[in-house]
C-alpha cells in the first residue's frame, strides 16, 4: 500500500473532514512519526534476524501494521481526552499488546530492518468455501 492510498483510505474511513478540528494527529502517519516513534524507544534488529524485536521503517507497506497502528492511533484519540486514566489504560490495553505483536521477531515486520524493507512474509493462504455455505 503507497503512502497516498494510506491517507486517503485513513481520511475517508475517519471523515476526517468532520473531526480534523478533535485531532491530535490528523493521520495514521502524523501519529506514527510524530507520537509513537519518538516515544517507543526500543532495541531494534539491524537485519531483521536474530533478536525480539524487528521493525520496518516503511511500516505503512505492511498492510497489518497500518490496519494496527491506525486502531492505536484511534483509540489514542478517543482515551487522550480522558483527564484520569486514559492515556494509563491506553498503554495497557492498546499500545503494549499491540506494539509487542508488530515487534515480535516472526511478526509483520519479519525480514524487514529498521532502515530497510525485506519482508520474509506472505499472507495466509485460503481456499475459497462451498458455495452457499455462507447465504
């Protein structure tokens, strides 16, 4: 997925239009390099092989990384406005479980560097069901 095909299916999806005036970060992409990056500061493998933790800078060519770091940044959005726990349960329950499955070694981003794209990934295979099994 480009870049430009990233923005516009985040901006249709949102309405950003409508809610843009609420935002923080107006995209997926705004969020990623100007919030979780800086901020999710980890070790990260140089080749993708070898340690925990692997990450691609070209994440938004990871069609799982941008359906996931687009929910983190939505529920970001909605939990910031809460003035008690919100950014706490933010943490809890979106950013730690999900930056753990994106950074897991055999995770979306498997093959892939922190300054290259490789991945060793494909989709899962499936196989079409009966017809009518699903009317």
């Amino acid at each position: 997925m480009d870049l430009a095909a990233e923005r516009e299916n985040t901006e249709a999806d949102l309405d950003v239009d409508d809610v843009a005036d609420e935002l923080v970060y107006p995209t997926v992409v705004a969020f990623v390099e100007e919030h979780l990056a800086p901020m999710y500061a980890r070790k990260i493998d140089a080749g993708g092989r070898g340690t925990t933790m692997t990450w691609c800078a070209q994440w938004w060519r990871h069609p799982e990384a941008v359906s996931r770091l687009t929910g983190l940044w939505k529920a970001w959005e909605s939990l910031r406005k809460d003035p008690t726990t919100g950014l706490a349960v933010w943490w809890r329950d979106y950013a730690d479980p999900m930056m753990r499955v994106l950074l897991e070694m055999h995770g979306p981003f498997d093959g892939c560097g922190p300054r290259e794209h490789n991945p060793r990934v494909a989709p899962l295979a499936t196989v079409p069901p009966p017809p009518g099994l699903f009317d």
